[in-house]
C-alpha cells in the first residue's frame, strides 16, 4: 500500500438495509477504520449511515457526498460533509474517490456506483449484492465477499495487487 | 402521447459493438424518427452513433450528450451536440432527459444507464443487453424487446402508460 | 464560420428583467435564429424564455439546459429540453455547449456563466450586464454590445474570427 | 457557532499567484486551522496549495475537490482528495461545502466559484481579487478583508450572523 496517500474506499449500499446487513455495513465501517482507511459514501441513512457509525466507533475517519445543498443533510457519524448539490450524479464521485468500493445489499442507485466503478477499474466488493450477467454469461468482475473482515481484506488486497 | 412536448428516448450502448448489434441500433434510430421521437444518446461511436445514423436517415432530430468539453467530438449524426466536460456523470443527463431508454448491448458505461434510468423510474427497454438480479432472485425491471421496432413500440407504449 | 457544424449561442441572463431587457432578449433571440444559428440557454423564464420567444418567432432552434430532473420545468418555447438534476452546475454545460456568450443583464448565476466561459476562452458579449474588475484594473473581456443586432453581430464574428 | 457541525470554509484562488498572494493564502490556512475550522479547496497549486500548507502547519484539516478523476493530482498538502472527474463544475462543488468562502486573488475560475458563493447566499471575503459593478453600480456583495487574519475572523463572523 502507498504511504503517503491514504487509502480511501467506498461503502456503497441502500438506504433501507435489512438489520442483518446494516450490521454487516457497521462492522465493515468497523474493520475499515481498524486499518486506518478513510470511509467515503454517499452521506445519508441506512448502509451509508451504519457503515459510518462503525468507522467513528473506531476512530476512523468518514466522507459523505451528499446529493443536496445541505451538509447538514449529511447522517450523523459523517466528519466531512461534501455537498454537491447534483444529485444523484454525485454517485460518480463517491466511486472515483475511492481506490476500491464495497457493496452492501443496495438499490438501482447501489447498481449504478458499480458500474461506475467497474467502468474506471476500480475494484468492487460484493457482500449481498447485485450479480450481473449479459447475453446468457455471467460477469464476474464483482469479487464476492463472505463477512464484513472478508470484504475489507479483499478491498485492501485488490488496491495493493493493482 | 403529450400533444406538445416532444417524446424524447434515449439509445444507449457500448462503442464497439458487433456488426449485428450496430445494424439494431441503426433500426431502432429509423424507428424513433418515423414515430417522430427525439432521439437523445452520449453522442459518440458505436451503438450511439449506428443509432444517430438510422435517425437522421429518416429525418429525424438528434442529441448527443458529450462527456468531454469539445462539441467536435460527436458523431457526424449527432445534430444537437452538448458539451458537457462532466465525463461520465454525462450518462446521468443522458438518461435524465428521456421519457424512456433503450439498450443495446454495452459495457458497464451502459450499465450504468440503465441503473441510473431505474433509480429515477424511467422505463427501460433491453435488447440483448444486461440481466440483473439480487441475492439470487431475477430483477424484472428491464422490458425485454425481440427486435428493434419491437424496443421502440414498448418505449412509446411504455411513456403512453405512465 | 464552419460548414458542417451548427453554430450554437448561449443567451444568458436573469429570470426578472425590467421589460426593456426582456424585449432585448427576444430580439436577440430573433436575429440568432434569422442567422440561423442554435440558441442554448438555461431553460427556465425571464431572460431565457424571451429569448426563446424570439428565435422560435423566426423557425429557430431553442435548448434548455435545465437545473432540475423533470423537462417539463423548462419554458414553453424550449424545444429540445436537457434534464440534468445537477442544480447550478448546469451552468457550465450552458457555457460550454455554446461556441459564444450574450449576456443580457442578469444575477450571480449570470456572473458564474460568463466567468466559466470567459475560463474557457469562449467569447462573451455583453447587453447591460456585469463589469468586471481586479485590483483597481478594468477587466475588458467582456465585448459590449450597443443592441441585439450588434450583440448577435459581434457573437458570430467572434466564432469566424477564433 | 454550531457545536456538532464542523465549520467548513472555502478557500479559492488562482494557480500562480504572487510571492505575496501565496503568503496570504498560506496565513490564511494557518488562520483557519488556528481556529479549528476545516479548510476546502479545489486541490490543486498556487493559493490552494499555499493554503493548504498554511493549514497543515497548525495540524488543520484540508480537503481537495478535484477537476479530474485521480486523487494523486491533489498537491500534497491535501488530507482528503475527492475526484470529481467533473472539471470546473467542480468550482460549484468547493463552494457548496463551506459556509463562508475567501477568495484570495484569482482568475475567471475563482470568479466563477465567487458567483456561485453569491448565488447561493454564502459570504464571500475577499484578498486583492475580483471588483463587480453592474450597470454602473458597483455590487457591494463581496466582504473586503486587510490581511489574513481580518479575512478568517470576518468568514467566522459571517457565519456566527446567518
């Protein structure tokens, strides 16, 4: 890994998560400031909002770009607030600050931050996710995780090999 | 069909697609002219400019919605070039200013069209394009078409229906 | 002027404009379209609906690059309505799809589109607007116009001239 | 001041400003930082960069909002790069996210990140930059400061008031 840069990694996820998996989101935030890596995410509720609170928890440091005009719209556990006023446009950005992005459970707007991802390289970590395939064959570019420690390992693992 | 306002739909789809796949892209840009749909794409090669082509074929109005700062780089097809230097957020306006969308083929640039077009509720036609699904269970939402008159009749029908 | 490519001109400037300078800007709407060059604008009302008004008087092509996700926010003689939900940001893309600037009197967002061009190297011809200084110097880039037909003038041989 | 939100202030400024300007964006980041308030900038050199050295001096937060979509154009004084990959529709970005902005010298790119500060009713302080007058009148909108520390008391203030 650099050492001068930090590492800087996406959670990605919905905003109305099962209790399983906003407990999966929060230990990923967990494990990611256990690393020392910066948290960024779209700064609202649900898997965005559980995986900063597990960052905090550990003294981790957390992004949010929000879609709107107003920082405070961001969830209580984000320390820098990044208002972009573009909507959901600003899903492109949550993604290319990042060197690798890992996917919670998630909606369309989950799915559109992976193909963006997957669209400039950059790694995707599936715990729950969507799974893609075209024309009859399976995409296998989203490299499936077991657990929250799994996830982050991957992540880490992917920015290291690149 | 709104009297006034103008049907707009958007091609969307990779830049290298099979000879095949750009012959459907060409059907599906004549079509939308003879229905006098606007046809709305990201301006640049491939599906979006095979689908260019058939429209202008016909007479039919174009928009291409650049990811980069110079109009120049559009299609020769491309009657309303917009030049938005925004990169790939670009693909969230393309979608965003159509009452419906069309895939053909494509990558994850594509992709994320559609994730983009579901996410704001905008219908979504595929032809031979991504399947989606979540935590094993097929995700519906794409209207699957057989050819290309068949694409543009489910888009109009499915702005008809809204 | 270039053969195969359009010309296409920004006309910007504020929603509430005194009555003169509303009548301004359909003029120059009126003469952009007797050139026969595409008029980009914001979408919306006052200074860009009048223009809008005038060039559609004459057969000519209206777009509105409109801030917010629903094409139907755009004024009524917008042909070709650009949905981008990115808020004020659509203001560069505004700028940036047009190969030159008519400023007719305007607010920030005014300021903000002439600054974006002027940062671009497009030129920018003013009608009533802004002035511009540093440090005591007068900044001269802005090119004033005495009229609608001057301004439309000095647009076109801005182009010619790059 | 809000106890829970972070104060977050913009500082923006132009690629190569003078020995003395560079001098005043590094006192101003010393400033902020003295203060505990985050600094945001769009990340690159000139008085960004002398600003965020001046932060980083006094161990103060600085985040970068970059134009282009890698991290590692940030200069090296940024904590937290965020790419955009938007280009200057960034500037809209870095103003969004502070409360006050000081703008420190600059050319059009800082007059269009002064507009949008304007626009969207966040103070802006002025160091030797931009001068605005509309038809004759000059537009007393922009915060006129003496030195460094006049110009962060006066954004603090600017806050505390609104």
């Amino acid at each position: 890994m650099p050492d001068k840069k930090r590492i800087i990694i996406a959670v990605v996820g919905g905003e109305q998560p099962s209790p399983e998996e906003a407990r999966l989101a929060e230990e990923v935030g967990r494990e990611l400031a256990r690393h020392g890596a910066f948290l960024v995410c779209g700064g609202l509720g649900g898997v965005m909002e559980a995986a900063c609170r597990g960052a905090s928890s550990q003294g981790g440091v957390t992004i949010g770009i929000l879609p709107g005009n107003n920082s405070e719209a961001a969830n209580p556990y984000v320390q820098i607030p990044i208002a972009t006023g573009m909507g959901y446009a600003r899903n492109v950005i949550v993604v290319r600050s990042a060197q690798a992005v890992i996917a919670v459970d998630g909606s369309y707007g989950t799915l559109s931050e992976i193909a963006h991802a997957l669209q400039n390289n950059i790694p995707v970590i599936g715990l729950n996710t969507w799974s893609l395939s075209k024309k009859g064959l399976s995409d296998k570019s989203i490299i499936l995780a077991r657990d929250a420690a799994d996830a982050v390992n991957k992540a880490l693992d992917s920015i290291t090999n690149r």
